[in-house]
C-alpha cells in the first residue's frame, strides 16, 4: 500500500471560534489517518510487535476550511531511515483541489514489549514504498 486517502465533510464540531477548522482538529486528522493507513497496511501481528511515537510534527497551514467544506486527506511515507519515518499528510479541499494543510510528521518506531527504538524492518518499508 502506497498511499492513502479519505474524503468526509466538516461538520459543526470541526470548527473554533472564527468558524473556521481548528488547528487542533487538524493535528488529529494527521494523527487518524495515519493511524488508519498504518491498520490497512498491516497485519495485527506485526502491530503486536511494533508501535509508532511521533518526534515531530512540521504543520503549514495554507488556507481555512469551513463547514460543509469537503475535505480529502491524503498520506503517505515519504522516508525511513533507521527507526524514523518521515510521513506526509496533505489536506485539500476536494471540491476545489487547494491545499488547506500540509503536514510533514517524523515518526519513531519503537518496539511493542520494551518500547525502544528499533529500525524500521524492510518487510514494512515495502508496505509503504511508493513506486
């Protein structure tokens, strides 16, 4: 699995004070699809044995979305080295294909029974590889 992506409406909880999608709602929709691109591509034996940690979370945000908006949010690995990954997350309007949010998320994996970093093993970088 290369990528992906999914598409839904915002809706009134979406939203802060200027009516606009809060900041935070945005974090957690990097946050839940790449938890839900991880579940796709993986097998629960190997989500037994390994578990993600972000280090770092580089947000640009490039324009409001508002309710009723259509979104698509879309993710994919753009690296591994060692134990970090470095995954993509990108937010548009569906209906007008503009970039809202663009986030750039380094991830460290750990492992599941001692929590310490580990190498990202081959056998899941090929889960993600874009080719």
């Amino acid at each position: 699995m290369q990528e992906y992506k999914e598409v839904f409406k915002v809706e009134p909880q979406d939203l802060d004070d200027l009516n606009h999608v809060n900041n935070i709602r945005y974090v957690e929709w990097i946050q839940e699809i790449s938890k839900k691109h991880w579940f796709k591509a993986t097998t629960e034996s190997i989500r037994s044995e390994n578990i993600w940690v972000v280090k770092n979370h580089n947000i640009t945000y490039a324009k409001s979305a508002l309710l009723g908006d259509t979104i698509e949010v879309f993710t994919y690995i753009k690296d591994t080295n060692g134990p970090l990954s470095i995954r993509v997350v990108e937010i548009k309007n569906n209906k007008t294909g503009q970039l809202l949010v663009k986030a750039s998320t380094e991830w460290c994996l750990l492992d599941a029974k001692t929590f310490r970093p580990k190498r990202v093993p081959e056998s899941i970088q090929n889960l993600f590889n874009k080719t």
